[in-house]
C-alpha cells in the first residue's frame, strides 16, 4: 500500500527517542531532580523544570488510558487501514503516549486494560513508530513501510496503443490536445532519495538537507525535494499516451520550452505524471512535437513540476 503519511521529524532533543526506537529500546526523559519522568521529549523537566532530564530505558509496558475508533480517515494523509484505533497508553512510570492499537478485536479492547509496545517500521530509512498491543498478543513488531507501487501501466490494462507513421500528418495533428492522459505509476521522494541527489548535484541548501532546520524556519515545515530532482523523475514515471510514432530514423529530446515547479514535493510524498500533446510543428529540422509532461503529489490539484518537452523526430 503507498502512503503520503507524515513522518516524524527528529530534533535534537528528540532524537535519542527516535534514535533508540530504531535500535529497539524505548527512552524516555528521567528526571535527576524530582525523580519523576517526562514525555514527550523536551529540554526541562515537565514536573520541576530542572534541566537534569536524562533518556532512560524503559520496558514500554502500561496501561490502555483511553481510546477511540476512526472509521473513516482522520486526514487525507493518514488514510489506512480502517479502522484505526487510537489511544492513548500511560506507562507503567506515569507518562501518557499518544499512539494506535494494533492486533486486537474491538471487543477485545478495555480501557485499564494492559497493554506492550510493538515497533512499527514505516520507512525505508528505519523510522520506527511507537505503537501498542495487548500483553497477551504475539506481536513485538510490524512492517508498515509503504511498498514502491509497480509500474503495471504498460501490460495491466493492454491499452490500446496508437501507431502513427511519422509521414501522416493528418494523424500527427490529431495527437493534439487539451486532456491529459492517464496518470502513470506513483513513486515515493523520501528524505534519503533528495540527500543522494543533493550530494549528486552539490546543491545541499538546507531546505532540501536539513529536516531540523527546515521545520523551524522554512516555509514549507519540513524539507523538500529540489525541482529538478522531481524533473529528473519523470523517467521513473510511465506514462502512457496512447500513441507510438513510427517511421522515423532518429529521435532526439530537444530539450524543454518551458520548465516551472509551482508547487513543492515535501520529503515523503508519493508523486505522479500524465501528460498531453501540445502541438505539432513541421520545420527544417523535422517533425518537433511538444509534450507538456506534469508532475504532481499525488492527491494534489496543483502540479509540481510542468515540463513542456520538445521532441524531434528526424
Ligand atoms: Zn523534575
């Protein structure tokens, strides 16, 4: 299943929290003051204020403190599975977590109830969420990272693929038009995708490198992917027009008469393509066809990327 879920952001402060949660330990804030404990993390002691908190290991064992039952979607963003039981647990040192249940039937659920830790895994760079279950459940661990949706659009469907000689101009005029084609196969842009190509094209401005940063000061809350990065996607993106050209004895990317990105791609958002034929002009050089190809986030209106391609046929 893809998924355009947030995920979390790790702080300084927070860090060791996420940190450990990818190791497999649960940590929380102890204070050495006032001996009492603090979630979520913060800089001081949420009892006494002193800043002598320090991470400690704990078992994650507590009590169900309450729960509701979303059955439909709570936000776009977190869409499935439905229904979604969301709780909140006080652990056994008196803190109370936010969190899902997982594994359990509805009739089997009880406020009071006791209740362990499962480690869900929801990316493809370790991100561990803290979720819960019942103690008498076998459930330590879950895998929620979303799966690279396959490209399925040339053979699934056997669509009709047009055959146009390069010589029929009537047909070439005829590829024209104002509707986009399908929308092709869906992709995710995580964070360790947008580092490999900040470190392949030296551009690490810290709106793209720097979650921490990016979330205090940049407009967008988070980082986001560079515009040419989602470009440069389009190859991974299959589009199906509809048509083939043929006839022709080359065919080169003449490059591009108009390139914008109107909106951002925030790290981890699935993103998709369609595009449409723009025109189609004779000149001395060939047959050039412009393809506008758009790129969008997926459930987006407005695209990410328009890229008008032109292409010569020769
Ligand atoms: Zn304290």
């Amino acid at each position: 299943m893809s998924s355009n879920k947030p995920m979390p952001i790790p702080t300084s402060i927070s860090a060791p929290f996420w940190d450990g949660l990818k190791d497999g330990r649960i940590l929380i804030q102890h204070c050495n003051d006032c001996d009492k404990w603090t979630f979520y993390p913060r800089r001081h002691c949420s009892h006494c204020l002193s800043s002598q908190v320090e991470f400690k290991e704990v078992s994650g064992e507590g009590t169900l403190y309450t729960y509701t039952i979303a059955r439909i979607p709570t936000l776009p963003e977190f869409a499935g599975p439905e229904p979604q039981v969301m709780a909140v647990v006080e652990l056994d040192q008196g803190v109370r977590v936010n969190t899902t249940l997982l594994g359990l039937k509805e009739e089997e659920i009880e406020i009071g109830m006791r209740v362990k830790p499962v480690r869900a895994r929801v990316s493809s760079d370790g991100t561990v969420l803290l979720r819960f279950t019942g103690v008498h459940v076998d459930l330590d661990e879950v895998d929620e990272v979303p799966k690279q949706p396959q490209v399925a659009v040339a053979d699934a469907d056997a669509p009709v693929v047009r055959q146009i000689p390069l010589s029929d101009e009537a047909a070439l005029q005829s590829l024209v038009s104002e509707e986009f084609s399908p929308w092709s196969n869906q992709l995710l842009v995580d964070q360790q995708m947008i580092n490999q190509f900040a470190e392949l094209s030296g551009d690490n401005y810290w709106i793209h490198t720097d979650p921490e940063r990016a979330r205090k000061e940049g407009p967008f809350g988070g980082t986001i992917a560079h515009g040419a990065l989602v470009q440069v996607l389009s190859s991974k993106l299959q589009v199906n027009l509809g048509f083939e050209i043929t006839g022709f004895t080359n065919m080169v990317n003449y490059g591009s008469e108009r390139l914008r990105f109107p909106s951002p791609v925030p790290a981890g958002s699935l993103i998709h393509s369609r595009g449409r034929v723009k025109s189609v002009e004779r000149s001395r050089r060939g047959t050039q066809l412009v393809l506008e190809l758009n790129i969008h986030v997926v459930g987006q209106e407005r695209p990410s990327v328009i890229n008008d391609l032109i292409i010569l046929y020769m």
